[in-house]
C-alpha cells in the first residue's frame, strides 16, 4: 500500500492540488522561498525535481540540506541558502515553479511586504506557476484588530499582515501575472483566514 505520508510529508494540501492537475511536472525546476524545515520539498525532492530554496533561519537550512541529503543526495549544498527571501542571491527567472507557503504574512509592514512579494515573483520564469498561502482578512473582516501598515491583531492571539481580495488582485495586476484559480480562503473558526493565490507568470509575445 502507498504510504502517502512517506511519499508527500506534511505538504501543503493546495500544493498538493495543484501536483494533482499535473501543474507541477517532472523536469520543473522548484524553488521554496522561506521554505522553513522543508514540508513543502519531500515530494520534489523523492521524484527528482531540480529543487532549491531560500529560508532566513540557519537551522531551518541546515535541516533542509539534511532533508535533500537523504532523499536527493545529488542536489547541491548551495542549492538551499540561508538568506531573506527579499535579498535572496538566486538569479531572475531562475525557477518553473516558486512556492511561498505561510511566508509573506510575516511582513512587518506594506513596504517589507512588496520586497518579500517582489524578491519572490523575480525568481519566475515566463510562464512559470507561483504558488502563494498567506494570511487574509477575507470571510473574517470584522474581527480583527488593525495594528497599522496592514497589520492586525488576529483573534488566535497572534500579529499578521493581512490581504483581502481586491489587493491581491491588485499585486496580480502589478506582478503581470494571470489568476489559474479563483482567490480560495479557508476559515479558521476563531483564529484565522488563510488564503491561496496562485498565478501563472505571463510569458512574452
């Protein structure tokens, strides 16, 4: 019997959607930007895919590297840098799919977030996936607490920089990029709004 959970890890269940209609294929070339102890990267990195990824935390790196060590031994070391995903030292255009899962809602305010955004959206290739989870105020509106700078006070206890609906659609307009689904927002009963928002990165005529 498959063991699903050997071969996928903990990945996010909307990126694991988007494997699912064969948007991410073999041979794509993957990138995580603040991939954290690598729970998105199991999968890609088991079957093949030219994998990479950015994290601000050392040890969150060291334990990716342990990761593809195991499990994709061929990979460089240098193909997972310690580094901010704002100021990340990988070359434009460089990957088929970027994922930002649980990342950019740790934005300290609208000028960190557009940084965070861009240095992410920059890595695309034309016609490449982004593949983006973040925090919103969508379906919850009324019961956060603005801090100031799109930052709120969420019911869970903790602080976030929040989006909503016409924002994003907004920053899709600005990236130059197309919608592949509609926006898709889970609602955390009394803690959170989580919503996905995934765009194709349109290529030049």
């Amino acid at each position: 019997m498959l063991d699903l959970s050997t071969t996928f890890g903990p990945i996010d269940i909307y990126l694991f959607d988007q494997i699912l209609r064969k948007r991410i294929a073999p041979g794509m070339r993957i990138f995580d930007a603040g991939c954290g102890q690598g729970r998105n990267l199991v999968f890609f990195l088991s079957q093949g895919y030219d994998v990479s990824a950015v994290d601000p935390d050392p040890g969150a790196i060291e334990a990716v590297r342990a990761l593809a060590g195991r499990l994709a031994p061929r990979l460089s070391a240098s193909s997972f840098r310690a580094e901010a995903v704002e100021s990340n030292s990988f070359a434009n255009g460089y990957a088929d799919v970027v994922v930002s899962s649980a990342v950019l809602h740790f934005a300290r305010d609208e000028t960190h977030f557009r940084a965070m955004l861009e240095g992410t959206w920059r890595l695309l290739a034309p016609g490449g996936l982004f593949f983006c989870r973040l925090a919103s105020s969508i379906g919850m509106e009324q019961r956060f607490s603005p801090l100031g700078g799109r930052r709120f006070a969420l019911p869970d206890g903790t602080e976030r920089f929040l989006v909503d609906e016409l924002y994003l659609l907004r920053l899709t307009e600005d990236l130059g990029g197309t919608l592949l689904d509609p926006l898709k927002t889970t609602v955390v009963q009394d803690r959170r709004c989580m919503t996905t928002w995934v765009l194709r990165a349109v290529a030049p005529k």
